[in-house]
C-alpha cells in the first residue's frame, strides 16, 4: 500500500525537510493552496464546480479495479467512484478522515447476538449503471466471490472467510463451484433491501470491515470472474466508459446515481481518465503544470522532484506531508532457513542500519525511524525499542548484530531480498538493507518485480519464496481500517496465510498472537482492545518477524487545477477521491 538519489541532493532534502516540518498549518479554511501541508487541515480549493476532465496518473497499473479483488489502499480509494461498500470513510483532512458513515447502507450496522450478528439495511432506491436495482442478494454474491473463489480471486484480504459462521473446515467452495447456487447460508438477505452476517464469533468492529470494496454489490449475472476488472458494473457517481488494459481506465458520469440516495458524492467532472504506466519524473512534472490532477498510488513525488520542491519556497507551500497509518519494513521469513532460527531473526533486526535505509527511501520527511509494529498514528502504539541500534558517527555498532548471529551457527549465508521494480524508493532500500548484511556475513541478491504482481506472484506467495530461497522481503503496509486490528490481521495472524495474495509475508504462526488478536476482536471495550493491540506488536518484536524501518510519510504535490483535495488518514495520507474536481 513508491529512487536513487546523490549525496548532496539528499543533504538538501533532509535540510528543506526539517524547514518543511516546522511549517505552521492554516486554521483548517478551504482555500489553503498556497500553505505547505494545508490539506491536511482542511479542503483545498473547495469547490462545487461541474465539468472538466479529472486526470490521474500511475507509475505501473493497479493489480485489479474488480472491486472484490484488490488490497492497495489508492485503489480502495479510487474505485469508491464506481463501486459503493456497505460503509465508507467521510471525506475530511487527516485524523478527521476516520469517520465511518454508512454508505450502500442506509446506517451503521445493528449487533446482535453479543457482536456475533451484524444487520445492514440498504438505501431504497439505488440502482446500477443499466438501471437494474441493487439488491442485498448483490451484496452477498459480492463477499462470497470475494472471499470463498480464491483460486480465481486471490489479491484481496479473507477477513469474511476466516469469520463467517458457516466455513468452518473450508465447506464452501464459493460461487463458482457451488453447483447448488444457495450460497452461504451465514449470510441471509430476508429481503431485498436487508442483509444480515452471522459470526462464530464476535466482531467488535465489524462496521469497519464491511467499508472494503468486497462489500460493494455484484449481479452474479453480470459477473465474469478475472475479467470483471475489465468492465464493472457500477452503481457509484461514475461508470467504465473505455478500458485498455496497462494503458488508460476513462470513466464518465453514471446516469443512473442519484444525490437523493448518495449524501457523500457530488458528481463534478465530466470525466476521469486514469493514464497508467507513467514514468513517475513525467507524472511530478504533469502534476506542476496541472496536465495531471492526481498520482493515483499516492506514494508521493521522487526522489529529485522531492529536493527541487523543499528547496523552493513557492513550491513547498504546495506540498502536504502526512503520516498514513503506514509501516516500512522489512519482512523476515520465518520458514526460510537460516531464518527459522530466532537468533538469526535477532542479528537481522540489529545488522539492518536503518539511518542508512531512511536516507535510501529520501531522508526524515518520508518518515521517521521505527522500532514497533504500530505506526504511531494507529491507537494502541506504545514506544518501545527492543533492538536498539547504536551509532558511532554514522557507523553503527554491529556488536549485538554478529553476537546474535554467532549464537545462530548460521556462518556465511546467502539469501534472496525481494522489492517492488516500479518503486524505485524501495529498491534502494533493499540495496541498503544489502550493503548492512554483508558484514556479518549473509550475502543477499534481489530480485524485484512490478506492483501488479508482487503478492499475486511472488511476495505473497509461499511457494515461491520456498523455491527461490526468499528469506527477505520489502513491504509497506498501511492499515485496512484505521484500528490495531485492521492493521495487525493481515500481516500477523497465521489464519491470514493464503497460497497468493499473502500479506503476511513473515509467514508467522504464532498460537499466542492468534489467540490475543482472536479475544480483541470481540472485546467492545475499545481501550482494553488497544492494550491488547500494544501487547501484540511486542510479541511480534520478541518473534523477530520484521525489521520496522521508517513510519512512512508522504510528501505530495498539490496540482494547481484541481480541487476539493483533503489529505485522509482512512486512506494512507492520499487524497481523498470521491469529490475532486478541475479549477474553473
């Protein structure tokens, strides 16, 4: 859920970052442009204005605009515009981005059962592009291709499976291998506006889950399994116009969305065109001179527009640096010798010279150093550091690191790091975390591989990182809701390993993580959840399954022609997509 840079230019930004973070924020009004990190405040260049082309761009192509089968953060954001889940996040700046309201739903859901049922009730009245009504039954079809045809639909998270009433010992094979087509009985639509969840267990904050994309209504008529990402049916403000695949997404006005049913969207362009494959240099310069409104990805500018922006006042003043509820790591694979070995996890944690990695990645302002599991802006983070690393100068001490790794037996190693091709950040990052291995003796090649495909086929993918001696992994994970569980599930609990689409790349199993994720989930008391939430990441720690890096930070910039942008925390620190717009 992103670049190689000289010395003197990360000297320059690392100096313009700290003049940047000391900037004062406006007091929250709309028409902050011209103040660094004004849309994290409040609305920039509010506006109701209608026409106009809205223009993204992005360095690769998403792995998936179906809805049910994707897992990035931009593209949650991006397919609200045609896809609408049950609930979704308001849109407003930072911390404010949080709130949950219904969406498809006409409320929040109502428990029952002690948490273990969830009943939503759908707004009368909205229909899908060729003007059929939306059903509950559309809703469930949805979560059951989403969640139980994995062979077919793999790339999104399985919270659904792992909690559903009724999949106990894998039964369901899901839709397209339910020969008796009656589905799911845990999940029961009474009516065609009604649909109701049953759990094995309770779920405290199930109205959170139920805002993924997984949630946003399917017609198993008009379903066509993978190549439903080439024409999806929409039932948001916007609908598929034209899409060439790896080149150009262009979406124009849904006809048949109405304000009456939908109080969060306004419907303001004519049209969004969403070039992909763009050279991210090109998509900087495209975002200055206003040819493109938005970088999709929402990773933020590279490495040399990063330096020209910080190092120009007019510039900067057009930048917003959020936090996004974001951890850059490095994952450890706990199956992959020599690292089933705890010791050797251990001297990892300690070899990795992260000051160095920060540098890699563009200095402080894209983050500050890491030492937990939690972000600092996720409820529940504590500040502990169990592997405190030691600086002489800008040597670092290495002591700890080959103690641990004589204690391991493991002698001269060698392994495979993976990263992503088309985020140049990360693959100097792991050629950094390289360069810090070799002295203690493990030599490490990487291999890198586009975003479309780096958990499809490769990162997420036990299989593969067993064959290919895959002991290391570059990873960004940001949370799937913004509390301790939607950000710890997916990369921790050993029920969330899947054989591709994996998120927890550490492949961890651990009983007593399980366990304590498990009673927090069901716990309503929402501080004693936290607590559990701080105990789980020094667990995780004591495992030695990751080495935190940097609490990611983003430095974007504004494009003059657009409005309505508001950078959210619900989605890593992006834009909000639902409502922006062209500057008339």
């Amino acid at each position: 859920m992103r670049r190689s840079v000289p010395v003197a230019t990360i000297a320059a930004i690392t100096s313009a970052g700290l003049l940047l973070a000391g900037c004062s924020g406006g007091k929250g009004s709309s028409e902050g442009s011209g103040e660094a990190n004004a849309a994290t405040k409040g609305v920039v260049n509010a506006s109701d204005a209608k026409g106009g082309t809205v223009t993204y761009a992005m360095s690769d192509a998403p792995e998936s605009f179906d809805p049910g089968n994707t897992y990035y953060a931009f593209i949650y954001n991006f397919s609200r515009l045609y896809a609408r889940p049950l609930t979704t996040f308001k849109p407003g700046p930072g911390p404010k981005g949080n709130q949950l309201v219904p969406d498809l739903a006409e409320s929040m859901g109502k428990p029952s059962d002690g948490g273990k049922t969830w009943t939503y009730k759908l707004r009368k009245g909205i229909k899908y592009e060729d003007g059929s009504t939306v059903t509950s039954q559309d809703v469930k079809y949805a979560v059951e291709r989403s969640n139980f045809a994995r062979d077919v639909l793999s790339l999104g998270p399985n919270y659904f499976q792992q909690f559903l009433k009724d999949n106990d010992g894998g039964g369901y094979k899901g839709p397209y291998k339910d020969k008796s087509k009656a589905g799911l009985k845990s999940i029961e639509t009474p009516d065609d506006q009604t649909i109701v969840f049953h759990l094995k267990k309770p779920f405290a904050e199930f109205d959170y889950l139920v805002s993924a994309p997984q949630t946003a209504p399917v017609p198993q008529a008009k379903d066509k399994g993978a190549d439903y990402t080439k024409s999806v049916l929409s039932t948001g403000s916007y609908k598929f116009q034209s899409y060439q695949e790896g080149k150009q997404l262009t979406l124009v006005r849904n006809p048949q969305w109405s304000a009456k049913t939908d109080p969060l969207r306004k419907q303001l362009p004519d049209k969004i065109v969403l070039n992909l494959k763009v050279a991210q240099s090109t998509i900087d310069k495209d975002l200055q001179s206003g040819n493109t409104l938005v970088d999709l990805a929402g990773r933020g500018v590279d490495g040399q527009t990063q330096a020209q922006l910080l190092t120009n006042s007019d510039e900067k003043a057009n930048t917003d640096n959020a936090l996004g509820q974001r951890l850059v790591y490095t994952a450890i694979n706990t199956k992959v010798k020599p690292f089933d070995n705890l010791e050797c996890r251990k001297a990892i944690e300690y070899a990795i010279d992260k000051k160095a990695v920060q540098t890699a990645l563009g200095g402080p302002i894209r983050g500050e150093l890491a030492s937990t599991v939690l972000p600092t802006d996720i409820a529940g983070y504590q500040k502990y550091d169990l592997y405190p690393q030691k600086y002489t100068g800008d040597k670092l001490d290495l002591s700890e690191a080959k103690k641990h790794w004589d204690k391991c037996g493991a002698g001269k190693t060698t392994t495979t790091i993976l990263a992503r091709n088309d985020r140049q950040d990360e693959v100097d990052a792991a050629t950094s975390v390289i360069e810090s291995l070799k002295k203690i003796g493990v030599t490490a090649k990487i291999q890198s591989y586009p975003t479309s495909k780096y958990f499809s086929d490769y990162a997420g993918v036990p299989e593969f990182n067993k064959k290919n001696n895959v002991g290391l992994i570059m990873m960004q994970w940001g949370s799937d809701f913004p509390t301790g569980y939607g950000y710890l599930q997916q990369i921790l609990n050993g029920k969330a390993i899947s054989k591709s689409g994996n998120t927890n790349l550490s492949e961890l199993d651990d009983p007593e993580i399980n366990k304590l994720l498990e009673t927090a989930i069901a716990n309503t008391d929402k501080a004693a959840r936290e607590k559990a939430y701080a105990e789980i990441d020094k667990k995780t720690m004591e495992q030695a399954a990751l080495v935190p890096l940097t609490y990611f930070k983003v430095l974007m910039y504004r494009s003059p022609k657009a409005t309505n942008l508001v950078s959210t925390s619900a989605f890593s620190g992006q834009y909000d997509y639902l409502n922006i717009g062209v500057k008339k």
